[in-house]
C-alpha cells in the first residue's frame, strides 16, 4: 500500500471521483501492523477502491481535522468528502474491516 507523502497528495486523493480509503497508522502502533497483515487480502477484494495509508505524526492537521482519535482507522473519501470513518476500536479483524467496505457499496 503506498504511503502518502504529502499534503497535495492527499488533497489530490480525496478529491478523486471515486472510492479512496486511507489507513491512518504510526510506525509504533501494535495494531497498525496486526492490520498490515491481513489488509492486503481484503485490498484484493476491494479492486474499485484505492488504498493508501498515512502517517498521522507526519501529517498532525490532517489527522485533527479528520477527528481522527485512535489507530488504525480506515477513513474513506470521494469527490473531497469523508464519506465514512472506521474508528481504531472497530478496525482490528478482517470480518469488521470487510463487512465495513460492504457497506460502502451504496456510496459508489
């Protein structure tokens, strides 16, 4: 999963036309990368999104202004809207995460 870089990438994201999800994550986080392990599976069942993954200690102001309070956490965007938010306490399974972006099926 590629990682955003920088803030125009993720503006540029975000205001696609279609489904973009974005892990929030750390380098120290003991879920972040229990997530890691089984995310690739559920990306491969999800080919009409895209997947990217950032940092919220690099990027502080958009973790806030996303109320993004725990991590992980699967935000997903369309057309610069945040169309739904997977709190960190509801992102630790595979069966949460996948029926999660199920759900998203509607917001097409």
């Amino acid at each position: 999963m590629e990682r955003i870089q920088t803030e125009k990438q993720y503006e540029d994201l975000i205001n696609r036309d279609g489904l973009t999800v974005i892990k929030y994550d750390a380098t120290w986080c003991p879920d972040c990368k229990t997530l890691d392990k089984f995310l690739p599976d559920i990306i491969a069942k999800h080919p009409d999104k895209e997947f990217y993954a950032l940092d919220v200690e690099q990027f502080e102001e958009i973790t806030d202004k996303n109320d993004v309070r725990g991590i992980p956490s699967l935000l997903v965007y369309k057309n610069g809207e945040k169309l739904a938010h997977l709190h960190s306490k509801y992102a630790k399974t595979p069966g949460e995460i996948s029926e999660y972006l199920e759900t998203l099926e509607s917001k097409k």
